[in-house]
C-alpha cells in the first residue's frame, strides 16, 4: 500500500549572514494511513523544520527547501503553488504548534476562528459553521461549549486554547495531523488530556499523525513507529516496541539511558557527552562522531548510510556494517 506521506532526501537550508544553516540534510521517512509516527530528537535537531517544510511554511528568505520531495497522496506538496497549497492546509494537513496562542487570533472570538476554517474549506454556512463548532469544543471537553465559543484567547487556559487548535483539526477532518510538541507548554494532567484528544482523533477519524516530541515517553506511548533525528538527519527508526526494547544506535541508547526511573540515584544517570554541533558547520561523516563513544576512523570522514538491520527497524551506523 502506498504511505499517506512520503518524504524523500528532504534538505532544507537557511542563508544567514553567519553560513548556511543546514538545517535538513537529506531526510526521508513515510506514515501510512492510520498511522501515528513519532518524531523525537534533542532541541535543534531539525524536529520542527520537518513539520514546517511540509506545511510549506517555511519562511523564505533566509530558508529554502534546496533538494528532496514530499509525496502526499502520491503528489509532490514541493511542485505545487502558494494557492494549492492553502487548500490542502488544515482540510488535507493540519498542524498544532507548543504554543497555540500563536496560531489563533487574538481580537476574534475563539468559536468563530473554528468556524471561518470550516466555512473557508467546507463552504458551510457560517451559522451552520457556529453550531459545529458549539459541537466541537463539547467533544474536545471545553467546559459550558456554548459560553467558550465567545470567549477570545486571552480568556482561555494554555490547555483550553490548545484544545480549541484540536477542535479546528478534528473540524475539517484531516488526513494528517502534525502535532509539534503538542503538549510542552502545558501542566502534566492537562497532557494527558490532550494527548488521548489526538489518539481520538486517529482511531476514530482515521487521521495519520506526525507527533513531535522530545519526551520519550510521550512517544513510547502514543506512536506505532519512531524516527529518530539528530542534527537534521534521521539515525533510525523502526516500530516503538523494537526500538524502545532494542535501540541500535549509539545516540538513541544514549536518550533512552537518560530518561530518570523513580527508583534511581539521579547521580548516577547516562549522559551524551558534548552537545548538538553547529549546524553551520556540522562536522564530516557521522555527525555525531565527536560524541559517540564507538566512534571508528571511517566515522570521520563518510556519512554512513541507513540499513535495515532488523525487520521494520533501521539505523544510520557503521557499527552495523556488513
Ligand atoms: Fe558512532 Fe560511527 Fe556509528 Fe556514527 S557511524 S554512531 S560515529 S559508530
């Protein structure tokens, strides 16, 4: 079956006065219908680049999406035009950023925001359009729905607002949802609630999701496949348990190694030593040789290719070479 999505060699550059900042180096991974793929990573890896070349968001200048595709229903979301591309936002594609207010309006009323996206793609009545989204904000439990509609952002909660970005997603019925770090921004029980709004989403919608995260754990528990990025490069990837259970590359062990158990001595937790090198100037070869304590002579000079060392699980390392 064709994937939903599929990305291939995806680079995106930005041209800053300092260099060029490759942000994206030659990405590719695909979600299949239904599915909900995980997309973890230290801050500054590339996570949210991904998420906004997709969209075609990318602010140009300084960014520039310089090689690559991005296959959505089998079409190239790169070979299509600005006006093309506002249609398949939010109705096919849909995204929900870590800081919700940014995405709404702040001088209009939160229900009538939810509305105009359903009368913009659906071309329902804006009356008709209201009542859905009354009907909305009651399944993504914002309290007395009625009242909320006429509320502005202001007036709402981090999770409330966050809720009514959901609603707006589940209003149009997207084919694929990206949800970048849905959940940082906000208290540890509201989390919950948000992340099972978008599972909801999934089963009973169908949506795929693009889930964004740093938290391991939130991706342990919601994705059915994991890619893993380290300084704009996938280095692996396979299905959660596989990875989770049997993480191959260096770094991917480094991060599961590094999530605190409530009966450990913090003292004595992993750690990566070193940090994300500058994008600018990414070191040759491996990108995370300087790092990597199994680091051989060929590391240093020839990126290792992606292999698939077990079944549905593959990782970008010369340790696992033939
Ligand atoms: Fe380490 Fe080399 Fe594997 Fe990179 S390719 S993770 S440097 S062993």
């Amino acid at each position: 079956m064709e994937p939903l999505l599929e990305v291939k060699d995806l680079a995106t550059y930005f041209y800053t006065d300092e260099g060029i900042i490759k942000a994206l180096d030659g990405i590719s991974f695909s979600i299949n219908e239904g599915e909900i793929l995980g997309l973890v990573g230290e801050t500054g890896c590339g996570k949210s680049v991904t998420a906004t070349s997709i969209m075609g968001l990318i602010p140009s200048p300084p960014g520039k999406i310089v090689r690559g595709s991005i296959l959505f229903k089998g079409k190239d979301l790169l070979s299509l035009s600005e006006q093309q591309m506002r249609r398949i936002r939010g109705k096919d594609i849909a995204m929900i950023f870590q800081d919700p207010a940014s995405s709404l309006n702040p001088v209009l009323r939160v229900g009538f925001q939810v509305a105009e996206a359903i009368w913009a793609h659906l071309k329902t009545p804006i009356r008709e359009a209201m009542l859905k989204a009354v009907e909305l904000f009651g399944l993504v439990n914002i309290p007395d729905p009625h009242t909320a509609v006429n509320r502005y952002p202001h007036q709402l909660s981090g999770g409330m607002k966050q809720r009514v970005m959901i609603a707006m997603a589940l209003s149009l019925n997207p084919k694929l949802l990206i949800a970048d770090e849905p959940t940082t921004a906000l208290d540890v029980s509201i989390q919950a609630q948000i992340l099972s709004l978008i599972k909801i989403l999934q089963r009973d919608y169908g949506s795929s999701v693009l889930l964004i995260s740093h938290d391991l754990g939130v991706i342990s528990t919601m994705a059915h496949r994991v890619a893993v990025m380290y300084s704009g490069l996938i280095v692996e990837q396979g299905r959660v348990e596989g990875l989770f259970q049997s993480p191959l590359h260096p770094y991917t062990q480094g991060l599961l190694a590094a999530i605190p158990r409530v009966d450990e001595d913090i003292s004595e937790l992993a750690v990566i030593e070193g940090t994300l090198p500058n994008p600018i100037n990414p070191p040759a070869g491996c990108r995370f040789h300087p790092r990597c304590p199994w680091a051989m002579e060929i590391c240093k000079s020839k990126r290792p290719a992606f292999k698939a060392v077990k079944p549905y699980h593959e990782v970008a390392c010369y340790a696992y070479a033939d």
